[in-house]
C-alpha cells in the first residue's frame, strides 16, 4: 500500500466534500444544535426501578416498607444486600437504580413514636430517572408514614424520608443527556455520510473510473474511511466542549475509558454505513434506510426514555442496539467515574458488535467491487 496513493485518495474525499454547500456546514452545525436542543429535555414516566434494599431491622414492619415499594409498580426489588457498604457496589454497577436503606430498631423506635430516618439512594447518572424516583420514593414513604404509623395524625410524620443522589446531585438533565448525545450523533453523522460515499460514487459513475486505476480496495476503503472519522472526531471535540463550557457536565472518568468505548463504536457506524452504502442503489434509498434505523435505535437505546420503563416484551430487543452500550460507557464514564474494568461487560458487546459489523461491510464491500 503506498502513502501517496491513500493521501491522494484522502484529499478527493475532502474535495469532494467541500464541494457539496449544504452537506459541509451541516456537518459542524448540527452537533451545536443537537447539544443545546436535547441538553433542556425533560424527563419521562419511569417504572419497574430495579431496587436494593438493606433491611438492617428484621421486622413486620421493616417488611412492609419493602413490600409498599415492591408493590407500588414503580420499584421492583432486585437485590437484598446485607449492609449499606454493600449497596454502592451495585449501584454502580447498575444492577440498582435506586437503594432503601432501613435500620435497625426502625420498627421499635415507631412503637414509641420517635422519627426514624428511612435511607433512600437514586443512581443520579441518568438525571431523569433519578428525579422521577426520588419523587416517588419520598411519596411513597409518607403514604405508608401516614397510614401504618401510630400516631401520625398527631405529632406529625415518624419516618424521614432522607433522599442521597449519587453521581449527579444537582440531577441536572443535562449531564445525563449530554454524555449520550456524544455517542448518538457520532453514529448519526456517520451513517448519515459514511451511507452515501459508494453509492454516490456509483450514480456519478466514478466508481468504475476509480477500479481501473492502480488503487487497491484496501485502499479505496481507507480512504473512504478516514476523512469521516477525522470529521467524527472534530464533532465529538464540540459536542464534549459545549457540554464542558456550556452546560457544566462534569467529567469524573478516564479519557482512556471514553477513547475506548468511541473507538469501538465508531467501527460499528463505519460498518453499519457501509453496509447501507452497498445495499442502496440509489442516495435517496441510503437516507431512507439511515432514518429507518435511527429511529427505532434512538428510542430502544436508552439515550432518550429509561429502558427499565419499557413494556417487558420490549426490552430484550434493546441488547440488539450498539448505542445502548455507548450511552452506558459514557454515561458511566463522565459522572461515575467509572473505570474499564468496570464497563467490561458493555464494552464487550461493543467490540462484539464492532468487530461482527465492520467485518461483515468490510467482506461485503470486497465482494460487491469484485462483482
């Protein structure tokens, strides 16, 4: 493979990109605009909130409380860990969205009319769910407060309902949305021009100029493939800057972390681009196609509706979508702080994805230049 060949090849997509007035000042705008659009949503209804509950008591009552949030329809309790040490870890991992923290001598302290503290802990990394929840934990605990405890009615509640927000405190929407926006315009942009690089070549009937020509087709790929990541990577950097600059999204994680999950992502889009490129004979079926997946991966990622409120038959076609992984990676990664090791399970679908994607375009693509 000779480095002239593939610069030259570089510069041609650049040339040409540069020619089409309306596709190149889409390009940088819409990551602007997608960021301050989405950075004001508002939250959703959230159900069906996987639950921990650390009952340090023992008691009827203690059992009541957990049974008034399992049967609420809001909460489903999903781990009992033996201490609150033992609740974070989960959390964390996202095996809980939200903790019940219940101590002991609760019930005993009731009986004699004392305020008890009633420990309630929200995963704040997706800002939406966090608040939702928080709002029906703390109704929840003053139902049950007003009709199963003595008393109630006259020296005022005995069970104080103490909310913590892990993550993100302040529950701003959008430290949780932006961190996903990055994974979602990545694939957007992406498929959008990855999509249209073959079959625009093929309409032009350059395609076949370019096969004569001493290029290979490993080449031919490379060069189709660079000048949109190196955009990628330029919309990734003003996305990251508007939320950093603009809205004040923290970052907590590793940038190794973050390079990772995109970089493996980023072969999926590629792949996912190419694919619709070569299966599309004409530019306007390419933008049909992209707008035929964006929409259900949009919806069945995660990135703008909780996946956890989603009706049960419904969410196992979400571990089918790349950018659910992506949006746990990020999230995960800007507000928790979370490390490699402990993404591996979404970064491991990710290279799964990555690799059986942008293989699979890659074979096809040799495959349909030799045909």
């Amino acid at each position: 493979m000779k480095a002239q060949r593939l610069r030259l090849l570089v510069w041609k997509e650049f040339l040409q990109l540069r020619r089409d007035r309306l596709l190149l000042p889409l390009v940088f705008i819409m990551p602007i605009l997608y960021v301050v659009m989405f950075g004001y949503v508002v939250g959703s209804d959230v159900r069906n909130l996987p639950t921990a509950v650390v009952d340090g008591d023992h008691t009827a009552m203690s059992r009541s409380i957990a049974d008034a949030f399992q049967n609420s329809g809001y909460f489903v309790i999903t781990e009992r860990p033996s201490s609150e040490a033992a609740l974070e870890p989960l959390i964390d991992s996202g095996k809980a969205k939200v903790g019940i923290v219940i101590e002991r001598g609760t019930s005993e302290r009731l009986s004699r009319g004392q305020t008890v503290p009633l420990g309630i802990v929200v995963d704040g990394a997706d800002s939406k769910t966090a608040s939702v929840a928080s709002g029906y934990a703390s109704q929840l605990v003053a139902y049950f407060d007003q009709r199963h405890t003595a008393g109630a009615t006259s020296v005022g509640s005995l069970i104080d309902a103490r909310v913590r927000v892990l993550f993100n405190p302040s529950l701003k929407s959008a430290n949780a949305m932006i961190p996903g926006l990055v994974g979602s315009i990545l694939m957007l942009s992406i498929m959008v021009i990855m999509s249209q690089a073959v079959v625009r070549e093929r309409a032009r009937g350059t395609l076949e100029q370019m096969m004569v020509t001493p290029v290979t087709r490993g080449e031919y790929l490379l060069g189709k493939v660079l000048p949109y990541v190196l955009i990628a990577i330029v919309q990734m950097a003003f996305v990251v800057l508007v939320g950093r600059l603009w809205f004040g999204v923290p970052f907590n994680g590793s940038v190794w972390t973050v390079v990772l999950g995109l970089g493996l992502f980023t072969l999926t889009s590629v792949g996912m681009g190419l694919l619709i490129s070569l299966v599309s004979r004409t530019q306007q079926q390419a933008q049909q196609t992209v707008m035929f997946i964006m929409i259900p991966t949009m919806v069945l990622s995660g990135f703008l509706f909780p996946i956890e409120s989603m009706p049960a038959a419904v969410v196992p076609l979400t571990y089918l979508i790349p950018l659910r992984y992506a949006v746990a990676v990020l999230r995960a990664a800007f507000l928790k702080g979370s490390s490699i090791a402990d993404l591996a399970g979404p970064l491991l679908a990710m290279a799964v994805f990555a690799a059986a994607i942008f293989g699979f375009a890659v074979s096809r693509f040799h495959k349909r230049l030799s045909d």
